[in-house]
C-alpha cells in the first residue's frame, strides 16, 4: 500500500527471518535476502531454517499471501523497498574479543549502488559504537549522490524461543535518527506495531535518540542482563562455600521490585549467540574509547560464567568419587548421559552453549558421554562430533553412571525419576539448570546435586 513503506531485510538468520515474517504478518510487504542460496531456497519453499516456535505457521501463511518474498539479488532488494533492514550476523573476531563487522560492511556496500530513489537504511543488528556514522560514511561514498539515501539505527531485543512475540509485541522500539524524514520513515514502518498495540490497549513506548545512544541501548541491555546472570552465579559459588541455597536467596531478593525475580536463576551460565560475543565486543570498544576501566567488570562476569561450566566437572568428579587432578579429573570409563545441548530450551541454537561446553570438558576427562537435545541434535552434531548421540531421552540415559541436565527443555523437567532410575546404572544427577525438584528426586533414589545448593539427602 502507498500509505505503508515496502521494507526488505537483509540477513534472513535468527533475527532477519523472524522480522520478515512478523512485519509481513502486521500487514506490511516485505522482501528477505540473503547471500545464501540454500536458506533462501528453504525459506521461499516455506521452511524455517532453525526451530521458533510459532514462525512455520506465520511464513506459510504470508507465503501464501503474496505479502513476503525472498530473494538473493541486492538489485531486487533496492528497486523493491522504501526501508531496508540491516540483520545480517556480528560474530566475534577470531583474533580477539571484538565485533567482525564485514558482514554489514558487505550488505551495505552492495545494496548502495542499486539505491536509485530515496530510501533508509536501518541497523539492526548488534554492532560496536560508532557503526550507523560508519554506514552512513559507506552509504555516501557508494550509492549515487542524487538518491539521498538516509540512515538510522533501530536495535531489537528478541530473545529466541519468545522472537515472535518478542517482534510482534516489543516492550520498546528504540529510534536513532538524524532527519524528521528518516524519524516518519521508522515510525511508518513500526505503524503495524502500534496498531496492533493499540487494538490491545497497550502502548509500545519510543526512545527517540542519536546514532550512539541508540547503538549503546543494545549492547547495555545485554551487558546488564550478563551482569545479572553472572551475579547469581558468583551468588552460587558463595552459597556452595557456605552450604546455603542459591534457589532460595534468588527468590528472597527477588521480592524486592527494585531487584525483581526475573534473570535470576543460577546454573551453568549464560550461553548464545549475543550475551557472550557482545560482553566482550563492547569491552573492547570501550577500550579503543579509551573508556575500557568503565567495563572492567565484564571480564569478571565473563570469568565467573566460565567458571559455572568448570564447576560441572568438578561435580561430576565429586558424585562419581574421582580424583581431581592439576588437569581435571580422571573420568576414563565412566558413562555419562548429557540432557540437552542447546543455549536454552525451545531453540535449536547451540552457539556458545554451556552444555556443549560442558560435554567437551566431560570427553576431554575420559568420559563416555551420550548426548541427548529434543531440537539441537543436528546442531550439535555439526560442533562436537566425538561424542553419541542417542534418538530418545531414555536411550542417553540406560546404563549411565551419571546423568547430567544441562538445559532445561520441559521433556527433562516432567522427567520421571522413579522410571529414569530403572534404566541407568548409578542413580546419580547433576542439575546444572537447578530445573528439577531435589526433593522428589532424593525419595527416588537419586544422589542430586543442583548448582550453589546444598547436598540434598
Ligand atoms: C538475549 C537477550 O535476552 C535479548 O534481549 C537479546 O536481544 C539477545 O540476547 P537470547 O540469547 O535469546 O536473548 O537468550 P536469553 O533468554 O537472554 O538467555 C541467554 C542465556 O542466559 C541462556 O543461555 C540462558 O540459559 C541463560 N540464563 C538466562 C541463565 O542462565 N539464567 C537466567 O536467569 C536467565
């Protein structure tokens, strides 16, 4: 329609899809590109390439409609649409903690020079401080003069598992403009946003800001977030010390508002593919802004997060009655059964997952480990090849010395104890999501270890 802006998203993973097909939900047309042909392929023919729940049925369904295309052609891209969102990925450098940002600079550079009418470009995706001023500095030297391409910077806060709600529904939409021109344009095409807001009787509030600001709400939020997390741990390691229960403390303080009960729950660690690379992105940023003192804190939120992992193996070490040496324990010949590979339950996204992390560490010590993931299995398989993989909960699990819940999928947590317990050869678990009640698990038999609680008997 004339009334609503025709937007593309450039980078169709996790992010750029899920936004692709939720605006073309809310009404809008949209078009989705990527460089890679195969997922284009899959997600023309209606295929998500990675597990959201929910997203299948609303990419069918738009599909059908007309209103969403894919495409693998910047030409196609810049003569369709009035804004074009920039959603490709920021992973870490491989030679240090800093954000790699040739995916953008490649998706910009391409798209400029197809840029033949007015249009903005709208970073979305998680970059260092100082990246929108960047891309408008690409944009004027490769789309053509008489275009009058503008740029803003829009980050997003979709967390996997909840990304369709999360897009649908935002708690805020963040602006960072340099024109009243490019503040209409975002505003027109977060229209469907807040009507559907409104039908609902919500409101979506809207921080209108610079490019800095707003490319700093991103990665402040996820630092907080990591600093939240990790506080709860460091929390956990102190609870062990003193025999207290971490579950218990994170409830008491969560009672206050001021500290409130969410991003509370302690165990192995954040994992993913933001809150790790964009902790350590954004130190060193700062330290290039000569601010690195600032965000000191972050490595020790990064080290405590390592060391929930570590702790695992030393659990591990402890219930199966092996010594722990200068290298790690000895676990030759043990069987252990890993419940869940994934970062988080309902997602199939192992990057920088804990319980990856920790079946390397368990394979490293000698352990014979049988992994089990209701959605992460072919990911996993793809990042830790030398270990087994089992097709059901229950097959991991026979004959195990050990059972390890590493994510804490619904499958794990209805788990039933009394069953389990026939099948393994020692009854003996480690909660690394603290998701399983110590009390039903005890009277099943079981020797339960959670993590910064006390021993259950
Ligand atoms: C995160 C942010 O929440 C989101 O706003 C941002 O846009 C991207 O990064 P996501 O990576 O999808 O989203 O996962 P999230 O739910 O935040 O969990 C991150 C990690 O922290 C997971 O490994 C999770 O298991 C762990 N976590 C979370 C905890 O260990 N304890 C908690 O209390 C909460």
């Amino acid at each position: 329609g004339a009334a609503r802006p025709r937007l593309t998203f450039l980078g169709t993973g996790y992010l750029g899809a899920t936004y692709a097909i939720c605006f073309a939900e809310l009404g809008y047309e949209v078009l989705g590109f990527d460089v890679d042909k195969a997922k284009i392929a899959m997600l023309s023919e209606g295929q998500v390439p990675f597990h959201e729940p929910g997203l299948d049925e609303l990419l069918r369904k738009n599909l059908a409609s007309g209103k969403l295309r894919f495409s693998t052609s910047y030409e196609e891209v810049a003569d369709f649409g009035d804004v074009h969102f920039i959603c490709v990925g920021t992973p870490q450098r491989a030679d240090g903690m800093a954000a790699d940002l040739s995916y953008v600079e490649s998706a910009v550079t391409n798209l400029a020079p197809h840029l033949k009418r007015k249009a903005l470009i709208v970073g979305k995706s998680t970059v260092p401080v100082g990246t929108a001023e960047w891309i408008e500095q690409l944009v004027r030297r490769h789309a053509p003069a008489d275009a009058g391409v503008e740029v803003a910077w829009s980050p997003e806060f979709l967390q996997e598992g909840f990304a369709v709600e999360d897009v649908l529904r935002p708690n805020r939409i963040i602006v960072g403009v340099r024109s009243e021109w490019a503040n209409a344009m975002l505003y027109a095409a977060h229209k469907g946003v807040f009507d559907l807001a409104m039908t609902e009787d919500r409101e979506v509030p809207v921080v209108v800001t610079d490019f800095a600001t707003a490319e700093l709400v991103k990665v402040a939020a996820n630092a907080f977030l990591a600093t939240k997390i990790s506080f709860i741990n460091a929390m956990a390691e102190v609870c062990e010390a003193a025999g207290a229960d971490v579950t218990l403390l994170a409830r008491a303080i969560g009672y206050d508002p001021r500290i409130g009960n969410k991003f509370l729950r302690a165990g192995v660690g954040f994992g993913g593919g933001c809150l790790p690379k964009d902790i350590r992105a954004f130190q060193a940023r700062a330290q290039e802004l000569g601010a690195g003192e600032a965000l000191r804190f972050l490595h020790e939120v990064d080290l405590i997060n390592q060391r929930r992992r570590q702790r695992v193996v030393q659990l591990a070490a402890e219930l199966l009655e092996r010594p722990y040496g200068p290298a790690g324990p000895d676990l030759s010949g043990v069987r252990v059964a890993v419940l869940g590979a994934t970062f988080k339950p309902n997602s199939d996204d192992v990057r920088d997952s804990p319980a990856l992390s920790i079946v390397r560490k368990l394979a490293r010590s000698g352990a014979q480990v049988n992994v089990y993931d209701p959605e992460g299995m072919e990911n996993a398989k793809r990042e830790v090849g030398d270990v087994s993989y089992t097709k059901a909960l229950t097959e991991a699990v026979a004959g195990a010395d050990l059972v390890c819940v590493l994510t804490e999928w619904e499958e794990f947590r209805n788990a039933d104890p009394q069953a389990l317990g026939e099948l393994v050869a020692g009854r003996k678990v480690i909660d690394g999501r603290n998701c399983l009640d110590p009390v039903v698990w005890t009277a099943a038999g079981w020797e339960y270890r959670g993590m910064g609680r006390p021993v259950f008997s």
